[in-house]
C-alpha cells in the first residue's frame, strides 16, 4: 500500500493511505444553515458511513422521534449537553459521551434547555443521507413541501413514530 504525506496544522506530518481514505477539510464542507439554531455540517456519505457534524443552541430541536431499519447511528458529544429519546428513554450525554443507537431502536435528539451541544454523527451503513439533509433544508427554507420527507422515508431508512415520553420532555 503506499502512503503520502499530508501537511497537518502543526510541524508534525500526518501519513494518509491514498487507498480507502477520506480526509475532509474542515474549510470545505457543505453546511445548512435554514435553522440557525441546529446547523448540519456535512462530512462524509459513502456506501459504508455517513458523517455530520450537528451544532445546536440552547433548546433547539434536532430530530424527531424515528428509527432506522438497516443503519446503526452513533453520537459522540464534542461540547455541551444533548438530550436523547433511547426507546422508551430519555437520556442525557455531556462532552466526551458516545451512544451508539442499533437499527429499530426509536430516538430523537436536541440541546436541552439551558445547553448548545455540538455533536458527531455517524450512520453505518452509510446510504446517501446528504440528499435527505438537503431536502429538510429545503423544507425549513418553504422551497419544499414537508410531505416529501414522509414520502422519502423508505429510501433514506429515517421511519417517524410517536413518542410521548419525548413530547413530555421537551
């Protein structure tokens, strides 16, 4: 296998595969701004994972209350607090914090009251969430009709449901 250096932000270097690699800098991703309060920068959608980096003010709302059939989603807390819906549940991770959510598994998400929370998310298997992303931007910005995410739930494995537990605690 051979290796190329790439430069890092210091004087150290960091050594990259060139085979099966991503590097994403932190200057070039796409970011969606339509709810200044939950900003979604994207990394990373390929046929094995899909990565979004989720900034969210004080209270603001993530997603609601759903479950994936085929992908497992894991958070990792970088800073603050984020409040989620684990089935029947809800829990709160701080700073450092990772949950790692199975296929089936309702959850939901947001900053609780009083916190921002700025967090890693990874989908695996990875299956082109981007466009989903895109379309609740759309949506939010009124470019797009908020049926389309009901009708797109099948093709981006993101299934709503009800949760009353999640409704009470936020």
């Amino acid at each position: 296998m051979r290796y190329r250096p790439l430069s890092g932000g210091s004087d150290r270097t960091i050594v990259v595969p060139m085979e099966n690699a991503l590097l994403v800098q932190a200057v070039k991703p796409e970011k969606l701004t339509a709810d200044p309060a939950a900003v979604v920068t994207l990394l990373a959608d390929l046929d094995g994972l899909t990565a979004n980096r989720s900034t969210f003010l004080d209270g603001a709302d993530g997603a609601p209350p759903h479950f994936h059939t085929r992908a497992s989603e894991l958070f990792f807390v970088l800073d603050g607090t984020l409040q989620v819906l684990l089935d029947q549940d809800v829990v709160t991770l701080e700073r450092g914090d990772l949950l790692v959510v199975p296929p089936r598994v309702p959850h939901a998400f947001g900053a609780p009251r009083g916190a921002d929370a700025d967090v890693l998310f990874v989908f695996t298997p990875g299956m082109g969430r981007f466009d989903y992303y895109r379309l609740l931007d759309r949506v939010q910005r009124g470019l797009a009709d908020p049926a389309e995410i009901r009708a797109s739930q099948d093709r981006y494995d993101n299934h709503y449901v009800d949760s009353p537990v999640w409704a009470a605690a936020r």
